[in-house]
C-alpha cells in the first residue's frame, strides 16, 4: 500500500518583474508516493527548480499547502523550515555548491555540524558516506582538487550523511560528460532502490525515463507523462 | 538540535583566517585604537599611583597641617610665613588638637631662617635652600635615602640634609658614606641664637662712651655652627631638617644689656668714681645676656598633625579650623590634584575611543564584505539546515573575535611600549634616586576592561552585518554568483 510522502495542493509561486508577474508555479497539485522515483522535465523556465526548492523548504509558495512528511510548510518557523531541511531533505544541485575553502569530508560533515552531532562521530559518519562514493582517500582535498564528477559525488554524500527521507536532485549531471552523468544516476537509483524518495530534475528524456513517474512542467503548469 | 559551542568557535576563527588580509586589516585598526587608548590610561592611572605613593611613603595621607592662617592649601600651608593677624599657634593650641578624637600625633614646626651657606670638609660651599624643624616624633616622615630620623628631640648639632647637598658633595653613588660626617653651616649676620659670638659689650661700651658713628660700632659677625649628618632624605632635594628643640635655641634675639638696678648701680660708682678725682680704674657697667625666643614670640610655624585614619582627615581638620586656624588634609588635595587627572584622562581616553570607533566602521565595512563574499557559502549553509539564527550569530561572533584578537594584540603591544618607556623612566627615576619603579602601570583591571570593551565593540559592529547574512533566503543566496 502505497503512502503519499509528498502533497501539494493548488501551490502557487509568482514572481513580479515590474509591471509584468510571473507565474514560476500555476496553481501546482501533486502527490509523491514514499519510495517513488520521480523525473521532473520541461523546457528552461518553466518552474521544475521553483517546484523542488518549495519541496525542499528552500522557497515558499504564495498560496497553496505543501506537506512533506506530515509537515505541513506552508507557515512553518524558519527554525523548524531549517530543521526539516537539515534532517528530512537531501539536496543535490547541478553547481555542486560545495564550499571551496573546506575540505571535502568538512563538507560531507556540514550538516552534522549544524545539527550538534559530536565531531568524532560526524567524522566517522562522513568518512563512511565518502567511502560507499568511492572518495574515501580524498577525504582531506578541496573541492577544487576533485573532478567535476567527485565533486558531485561529494554533494551526494553532503545529501545523504542526514539520512533523509526524500532527496532531491536539481539537473544532478547537467555540468558532467554523460559517462560522469551516468554514473551520478546509477548511484541516485541505488539510493532509491534502498527507500530514499528521489526527485531528479533533468532536461534528458533518457534519464527521465529511469523514474517510476515523470511530471512535465510547462509554463508553472504540471502534467503526468507516464505511470 | 543546533550548532555545538565549540564549532561556532572553530568556524568563525576558520572564516577569518580565510580572508587572512581583511581580517588582519580590522583587527589592526582595534589594535591602534586599543593601544593608543591602553597608553594614555595607563599613563594617567600611573601618574596618578606615582603622586599618590609620594604623599603615601611619607605619611601625608594621614597628615593635616595646621596653619595660623586660613584658606591655604596643603602644599601652601607647609611653607606658609608667619604673619600678623594670624593665629598663634602654641603649645596651648597644640594640646587641644591633641585632645581631639583621633589625633594620634603632633609636632610643631619651625622655619630656621638663619643660614646663608654650608659646606662639608673640602667640597664646595652650597647656599642653602630652606631649613625646617620638627620634633621626630614619627609625625613627619622622609624617604631616606641613607641614614635615619633624629634619635631623639634634643640632639643639638644634628641635620637631616636633602639629597641635592651629598650629590653636590660627590656622594651620589654612595650615600651612607656621608652619614656621621661634619658639616660647617654658616648664619646670615644678624644671627644672635644660641651658639652666635656676640661682640664683647663691655669693649663696645668703651669704644663709644664719648658717642660714636653708626659705622663704628662693632658689627655682629656671621657664626659657623657644626652639625653631623644623620640622614640623607630624598624627597625635597635641598632641604634641611634640624630637631625642634635646637631650632628653638638657635631661634633667639640675644643681646647684652645693662638692668635698671646695674644702671643705677653704674651710674652711682661713675658719679662717685669722678667725684674722688677719677682714681682707680673706672667703673664699668654690668651687663646682662638678655635671650628673646622667637618661638615664643611668633609661636610655631605650623602643627603637622597625624590622624589614625585617612579617612578622619577631613573631619579633625574641619574641627580644628574652628580653632579660627587653618587646617588641610593632604588628602583633599590629592583629591583636587586628581581631578586634574580625571580630566586629562577622560580627554585622552575619549581621543583613544575615536580611534575605537573608527576601527568598529571597520569591522563594519569589513563584515558586510564577508557577507557578499560569502552569500552562495550562506545559502548552502542554510540549504543544508543552518538556522537564521546560527548564521546571525556566527557573524557576530566573527566580529566579536576581530575585536576580541584587536583588544589582545592591541594590549599587549601597548604593554610592550609601556615597558619600555617604563625602562627608560626607571634609568631616569634611578639617576634622580628616587625609589619608585615602573611608574607607567597596566592593572589587570584595565587589560580585562579593555579587551572586554574591544570585543563588545566588535559584537555591536557585528549586529548589523549579521542581520543582513541572516536574512537572505536559501533560494536567492544559492543563486548569488
Ligand atoms: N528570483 C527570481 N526572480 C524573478 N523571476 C524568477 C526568479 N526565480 C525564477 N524566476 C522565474 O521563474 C520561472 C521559473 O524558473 P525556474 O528556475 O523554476 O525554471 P527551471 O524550469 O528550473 O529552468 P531551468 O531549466 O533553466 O533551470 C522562470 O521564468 C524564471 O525566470
Ligand atoms: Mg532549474
């Protein structure tokens, strides 16, 4: 029996450029079952970071209810968005956001960090985490020393170390060669096959095509292409 | 739930150590301002100490000083003339002051104004500069830099000298050496205190028994008197003390005069001596030494009296102006004299705090760079589940720290100038032989006021910088190139 981990109802997310408003989210409803696969395609612009941000409590919608988890975020406390991101959200961006002065096991720890886990053993967490990506001999080099490809496997580790319950990838490989991407993408599956809920946001109809669900964003608008 | 302690430490000091040059730069600004405020109040809290401590080593705090006139202050009233409307001071007035509460000690004092020079063996004659006496009666202390204090009252012959004669005398490396050494002080000429030669009265009488000239009359001649040295004291350079009661007994008018009963006696043996036709030696009048005390006359010329407690000073000195003399404490004359410090000190504090707040638009400008720098750092922060208020506080503890580190290497570079100034201060008190070291000093209450002060400087600084990192939402601060 399927559980929804994921509801959204009637969310809507505008941005005004001068005179002109524009709508990033139409009036989005959408369920995600626990443990779903989820593609978000659709052309430039047309929402699918605006829609994973507000998922992921990194933006907030105008009007709408988004519950995650039986959290309902529409009026969370910024203190309570924090912790939600911190322990039920993992975020994979297409820029790696890593940060460049801290080496890569500082990186992965970062959200321990902040969550008060005690430094050995956040080090040790992080030092697994690097390891199951393949990065457990890098654990002292900078982003900047690392391949395009480990750097995002790095973020991976960054995502995973809170044990969320949903990650979420905004164009994971739009910045890797497809052998860099394809690999990021098996990883992302091995991670669903274990029960993480994953939402990967892609412009390939190829990759989109691993999901169990692929949702179409045009213009703030959503549609379901395939079940 | 929420960001440890220790690592909002270890992230802030990591922030400014990778923007190595901005940091250095605010925190060098604090460091002017810190030091430059840390030397002028140590200089003045030094000051202060080192005033303070003269009066303390020789009792002064304890001191008033009793005046016959009124309306002097405590520096006047101990070289104050005797003058003619004023009050006498007695032994009666000094044995009420003594029955006062509190009163534990008293002495007169007299000024000797009676020598021109002095000289010790060969060295070269000094003119001398002022002569007090005193009962040593543990009311008025020296600094001594050899020797002691009078044994006792009535050492006739005995003298405290100021430091400025055994320099003069080539002493100066050796004080003690001059100690239970002579030397010859030489009176003015109209001296005729105990000890004085008087001209013989009788040859003087016969000079000028028929009427002479004015500028035939024997002249009173200057008279050398010795004295042994018991003390060289440091702290008024020329200065000479003598025990009260031999001042008394050089403070005399002596004269020879002929008592009614001799002059009639004498003019009787004169008639009757011409009578019988001169014969025999001629009759000469008797004369009688006549001794006048100064001291008597024109009373002392003050009380220095010594209370239990400082702080009685002021109300034993106000109850002895009700004697219709004047009476001041040393101590509210530091107190007035301090206040000048005060001043000086508000003044150069405030210049220093200038300086302060020019530093913290530093710390200001130096954190709102950060925050731009470091907006895309901000947003994964905030991405990855860093609260507002964790990433307001670590930038305000950043700035807490700049100010913190400025306040500290700001101390101690200041400390660093004082020492050595303090070193070159010592080799001069040292040649001056005066026994105080390190006058400039840092109390551990102003290291602590100081750097506390810095790194509030550098928190309030913070505020705003933080509130602007603060309030940037994930999404936009993701975006940020
Ligand atoms: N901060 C903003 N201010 C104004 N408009 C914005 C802002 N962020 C997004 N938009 C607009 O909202 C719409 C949706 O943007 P969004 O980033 O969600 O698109 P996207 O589908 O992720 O595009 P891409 O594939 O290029 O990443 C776009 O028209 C964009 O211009
Ligand atoms: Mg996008």
């Amino acid at each position: 029996m399927a559980k929804p981990i994921i509801e959204l109802q009637k969310v809507t997310r505008t941005y005004r450029l001068g005179s002109e408003v524009i709508h990033a989210l139409n009036s989005v409803s959408l369920q995600i079952n626990e443990g779903e696969y989820i593609a978000i395609t659709g052309a430039s612009g047309s929402g699918k970071s605006t829609l994973v941000n507000v998922i992921g409590g990194l933006d907030s919608p105008n009007s709408g209810t988004v519950v995650v988890d039986k959290h309902d975020l529409s009026n969370m406390h910024d203190d309570k968005l924090s912790v939600y991101r911190n322990k039920t959200i993992g975020f994979v961006f297409q820029s790696f956001n890593l940060q460049p002065n801290n080496t890569i096991v500082e990186n992965v720890m970062l959200p321990l960090v902040l969550s008060g886990v005690k430094p050995e053993e956040r080090k040790k967490r992080a030092t697994e985490y690097l390891n199951t990506v393949g990065l457990g001999s890098r654990l002292d080099h900078r982003p900047s020393q690392l391949s395009s490809g480990q750097q995002q496997l790095t973020a991976i580790a960054r995502a995973l170390i809170g044990q969320p319950k949903i990650l979420i990838a905004d164009e994971p490989t739009g910045n890797l060669d497809s052998l860099r991407g394809q690999e990021i993408l098996e990883i992302l599956q091995k991670i669903n096959d274990q029960g993480t809920t994953l939402i990967v946001v892609t412009h390939d109809p190829n990759t989109a095509h691993l999901a169990d669900r692929i949702l179409q964003m045009s213009d703030g608008r959503l549609t379901e292409l395939k079940i | 739930m929420g960001m440890r302690f220790s690592d909002y430490f270890s992230l802030a000091f990591r922030n400014l150590l990778h923007q190595r040059s901005r940091s250095l730069l605010a925190i060098l600004a604090i460091v002017i301002g810190t030091t430059s405020v840390t030397i002028m109040l140590a200089l003045v809290i030094g000051a202060k100490d080192f005033y303070f401590d003269q009066f303390k080593a020789t009792g002064q705090l304890e001191q008033i000083i009793v005046n016959p006139q009124t309306g002097l202050d405590f520096m006047q009233s101990q070289r104050a003339a005797n003058c003619e409307s004023c009050v006498k001071l007695t032994n009666g007035v000094a044995n009420k002051i003594t029955s006062y509460d509190h009163v534990v000690g008293l002495t007169g004092t007299a000024d000797v104004n009676i020598f021109v020079a002095v000289s010790q063996d060969s060295h070269q004659k000094q003119a001398v500069g002022t002569v007090q006496s005193y009962e040593p009666n543990g009311v008025i202390k020296h600094i001594f830099l050899a020797g002691g204090d009078f044994t006792n009252n009535s050492g006739v012959g005995k003298v405290i000298i100021g430091q400025n004669y055994a320099d003069q005398w080539g002493y100066k490396d050796n004080y003690k050496a001059i100690i239970g050494k002579e030397i010859k002080l030489t009176t003015n000429s109209s001296f005729t205190g105990e000890g004085a030669s008087l001209p013989d009265p009788l040859v003087q009488f016969k000079r000028c028994q028929a009427g002479c000239q004015a500028d035939q009359i024997a002249r009173q001649q200057p008279t050398v008197l010795k004295a042994t040295i018991v003390g060289v004291q440091s702290d008024a350079g020329s200065s000479i003390f003598l025990p009260l009661k031999w001042a008394g007994k050089l403070l005399k008018d002596q004269r020879y005069e002929i008592t009614k009963a001799n002059q009639i006696a004498y003019t009787q043996a004169y008639t009757t001596w011409t009578a019988r036709g001169q014969l025999g030696p001629e009759p000469m009048p008797k004369f009688t030494l006549v001794a006048d005390s100064q001291l008597a006359r024109n009373g002392y010329s003050t009380f220095v009296v010594k209370v239990d407690k400082t702080g009685n000073t002021d109300a034993v000195a106000r109850q002895i102006r009700k004697l219709g003399v004047g009476a001041t404490s040393a101590k509210s004359y530091i107190q007035s004299q301090l206040g000048v410090f005060n001043i000086i000190g508000f003044v150069l504090a405030g210049i220093g705090g200038i300086a302060l707040i020019v530093a913290a638009i530093g710390i200001i400008n130096t954190m709102v760079m950060a925050v731009l720098e470091r907006t895309r750092e901000i947003g994964v922060m905030r991405a990855v589940g860093a609260r507002r208020s964790t990433v307001s506080r670590l930038f305000t503890l950043e700035a807490s720290l700049l100010g913190f580190l400025g306040g500290v290497f700001g101390i101690a570079f200041g400390y660093g100038l004082i020492s050595l100034a303090n070193i070159f201060i010592n080799t001069q008190l040292a040649a001056n032989a005066i026994l105080n070291r390190n006058i400039i000093s840092l109390p551990g209450w102003l290291i602590l006021t100081v750097v506390g002060a810095t790194t509030v400087i550098g928190m309030v600084a913070g505020l705003y910088p933080a509130h602007r990192a603060a309030r940037l939402k994930p999404v936009e601060a993701l975006r940020h190139e």
